[in-house]
C-alpha cells in the first residue's frame, strides 16, 4: 500500500470535505494517509519528503489555481512523485498539460478512482481527459456508517467562524447530496454529473453532525451544490439535526427557483434552525438569466427575498455581473436591487467584481449565441478560462477596477455599507452618470443589519486567489482580463 499526503489549497473557508472523504477511504483501503490544508497550514515539507503521491482537491475554480502552483513547489523538490487532482475542476486539470504519466484527473465520486490509482490499478496514464465516476456519493460500509475522517485537519477554530450579534459561532461543515439536478450552463456542476445528483446517507450526515458538535460547533453549513435537489432527503437531515441538536442553526445553498417552489420546506426549515440561505442570484437581467439557463427571473430573485424574511431568514446573494451579455445598465440595475431589498449587508462585496469563467467542458460554449462567437478567444491555461471581451470595452475596465476595489476592501475589513457606497460611486463615475442615490426599499426591510448572521469568509468559489493566497502557495498573480483578440470560436 502506498503512502500518500492529501492536500486542499482553498474549500471556501470550511474545515475541507475534499480531504476529510478520501482520507476516510483511502484509509479503509488500507493506504498511509496524510493531509494538510494549505489554506491554513504552512508548507508541508516533512509531509512532501514522506509521501510516495500526493493528491489535491480541486472543487472549484480558487482551488485550482492555488494548487496548481502548489503543484510546481511540489516538483521542484521530488520531481518523481505522482500526482492526482480530484474533484469538480479535474477536467479542467487535464486540460492545462499539468499531469503526466502516472497522474490522475478524476471528478465525481472519486474515492474509488484514487484508491484503484494507489493501488497500482486506477485510471493513471497521460491524462488528456479526466475520468468520471458518478456512484454513490457515499456508501455505509458493511461494518457501519463510514464517516468523513478529520483527524489530522486543523480544528474549527482554525476556519471561518457565523458571526452573530451574541458573538461568532464555530461552524462545522457537512454534505447531504453531491451534484445537482440542474444544468446551469456556467456552473462546473452539471459538467460532470450532468443532472444528476447523489445522496449522502441521512445516518452518515447526522453521526458526522454529532462529531461536529462534540469538537465545538454551534452552526451546520451544509455544503451541498443545491440543498433542495432532493427535499425530501433534506427535511429529514435537517429534522434530525434539530432533534439531536436543538440549539445548533445551520444554512445552505438553495436556487432561486426552488426556493419559490418548496415555500412550505423551507417554512419548515427555519423553524429548524435555518438562518441564512446562499443563493446564485447571478443578475437583475433576464437575458443574462436566459444565457445561464438559470431558471428564474429577475422579479423571481425579489420574491425569494420576500418570502425568505417572512419566516425569519435571510438571503446572502452571489452575483455574476460581467458576462458577454452584460449591458451598462444592468450594472446600475444590480447596485439599485441590492439597495431596494435591503440587501447591503448581505452581498459580500466580491461579489460586485464576478466575472464569468468559461473553462474547457463549460455548457456555455455548446449554445449557440452570436454574442459569445463575436467576442470569445483562446483558452488561456493560467487563468483556467478561455478569455473572452465585453462588446462595451469600458465594462472591462469597470470590472478590473472593482475587483482591485473589492479586494482592498476585504483585505483592510472595511465595514460592507462603506464598499457598496464605494462599488455604487464607482459604477456611475464611471459609466458618466449621476447617481440619484439608492433607491428606497420596496420589500419588508431585514433586521438590523449588525444582527444579521453570516459567516467570516467572504470568497466564493469563482473568485480569483487574492494576492495573500497566492503569495502562500509561492505563485504570482495573474492577470484576468479581456483577449486581446476576440475569435469566433464557439466550442471547446
């Protein structure tokens, strides 16, 4: 059996799933296992000389980047080890050149593929492709529930913490399904399970919930791509939590159109201890909606608010704000929702600087749209993402100037009311209109905004490493802008 070090560069600020799984397999399987989480953990130089492979977790755009120039570090020092890359982003992996004979890029349920890759007998090669198992996420093993293995990952204190007016909460992180029933054409999702998803066992989520609770957390945050792909398996989660654990509140990523659909789940939810809801508003325009295949409206995204905050919850909106597609004023349009629904305090600024990722494999280059053929260039390995500009040169430029805007912001914790004022200035001076200021609300207002619940990390998965996570994985920034020369190339 083999000895092998599991690393995470970035899981969203959370006590990383990605390697707590393998670890837990890898193990039963009878291999060597150590992990280090380089989001929070110094280089691992010990661990490097120890290891006879090393396999990282790529769940999202972030990781990858941060592991790939973890992957160079790596080899500067034992050229000769093989290397994995697993999860949602491996078929990006394996578009990039990166791996080699011996390597592996495998997305889905990928502990079996790592253990058979260990062994001597897994899908290794020279990986153009990555491969896809899409079993069951995670099975009960025939001596009991097979759990998540966290010994040897930093505690919860080590991780983002929900901050509340009574004080911050350690948060431990679970999933209740992998994958998603939905085909969203910008999310690396549907990429490789197609519209498919897979339920964890309800006895595995409550009895790792339990070890949860035991090591100190207060608040669930369930990981899972869409919370209500299944919403019956979810109410039973959740009712179990609330049983055990009464005083524990969590929250969960839930789509737009399903939080309209399943308004008595979702009653039901809060009165569980539900407290906020992530969800991937994206944009107030609906042709930029229609482009995404998100299935909802604009008009929709403030209905959820509404009806969210009528049982007690709250909405944290991500936004995607330039695209293709994205016209001056839906910018405007986007800065004067966020005020009308009274959600300053719920937008993590970052997300008013989103650009849209368009990775090998991404569903957004099988539509047919002229607007993307006009203005989509090559594949730039370094950013993961083919490049690609606005029509309206000056919306290039207005994202580079908020995200450099944004970031400073998160850097310096400047309070969220002073960057929106900022972000909001910064969009009128720069489209050459004078701001009439925000408009006044037009749904219920939420509560006091200092005693609104959320968690301390404000990144999300299709932001770009800021510079301090770069610099602690020794690599340089890159620069993510507009192609030099728009190309009509419509696939990948």
């Amino acid at each position: 059996m083999s000895r092998v070090l599991l690393v995470s560069t970035y899981e969203l600020g959370a006590q990383p799933l990605g390697l707590a799984w393998p670890a837990a397999e890898l193990t039963r399987a009878g291999h060597e296992v150590r992990s280090v989480d380089l989001a929070v953990e110094p280089w691992p130089a010990a661990d490097v000389d120890w290891a006879q492979a090393a396999a990282f977790s790529v769940p999202m755009h972030t990781a990858l980047r941060l592991a790939l120039a973890a992957i160079d570090r790596l080899r500067a020092t034992r050229p000769g080890v093989p290397v994995a890359l697993y999860g949602l982003y491996a078929p990006v992996a394996a578009a990039t050149g990166v791996l080699g004979e011996g390597d592996l890029a495998v997305a889905g349920e990928t502990g079996a593929a790592l253990a058979g890759w260990l062994a001597g007998n897994g899908p290794a090669g020279r990986p153009e492709a990555a491969a896809i198992d899409l079993g069951q996420a995670r099975a009960t093993g025939a001596d009991g529930v097979v759990l998540p293995r966290r010994a040897g990952l930093p505690g919860l204190e080590a991780y983002a913490r929900l901050v509340t007016a009574d004080g911050d909460v350690l948060v431990g992180t679970v999933e209740a399904s992998r994958g998603c029933n939905h085909r969203c054409r910008h999310c690396p999702v549907p990429v490789v399970y197609a519209g498919r998803s897979r339920a964890v066992p309800e006895e595995s989520v409550l009895a790792d919930v339990d070890g949860l609770v035991t090591a100190g957390a207060g608040h669930v945050r369930f990981a899972d791509p869409d919370f209500l792909n299944r919403p019956t398996h979810a109410l039973r989660v959740a009712r179990g939590l609330h049983a055990r654990h009464p005083g524990v509140t969590f929250d969960a990523t839930i789509k737009v159109s399903h939080l309209l659909r399943h308004r008595d789940v979702v009653a039901e939810l809060a009165t569980l201890g539900l407290v906020f809801v992530v969800s991937a508003f994206e944009s107030t325009s609906d042709t930029v909606l229609r482009r995404l295949d998100k299935g909802h409206t604009g008009p929709d995204a403030g209905r959820a608010v509404a009806e969210l905050r009528e049982v007690g919850v709250e909405i944290r909106p991500s936004l995607l704000p330039f695209t293709p597609w994205t016209r001056r004023q839906d910018l405007v349009d986007i800065v004067d929702f966020v005020a009308a629904f009274d959600l300053v305090a719920n937008v993590d600024p970052v997300q008013y600087s989103i650009r849209l990722l368009i990775p090998p494999g991404s569903l957004v280059l099988d539509a047919d749209d002229p607007v993307l053929a006009r203005r989509l260039g090559g594949f730039d390995a370094a950013l993961l993402s083919y490049r690609w500009s606005a029509e309206d040169p000056l919306l290039d430029e207005l994202q580079a100037e908020l995200a450099a805007r944004t970031e400073r912001a998160a850097e310096t914790a400047e309070p969220v009311a002073t960057t929106y004022a900022a972000v909001r200035a910064l969009v009128f001076t720069r489209l050459g209109r004078r701001d009439p200021g925000p408009p006044e609300p037009v749904a219920t207002r939420g509560p006091d905004p200092a005693r609104r619940p959320h968690l301390s990390e404000p990144w999300f998965c299709c932001a770009e490493p800021t510079r301090h996570q770069l610099a602690g994985v020794g690599a340089a920034p890159v620069t993510f802008g507009p192609c030099p020369s728009p190309t009509t190339r419509t696939s990948g």
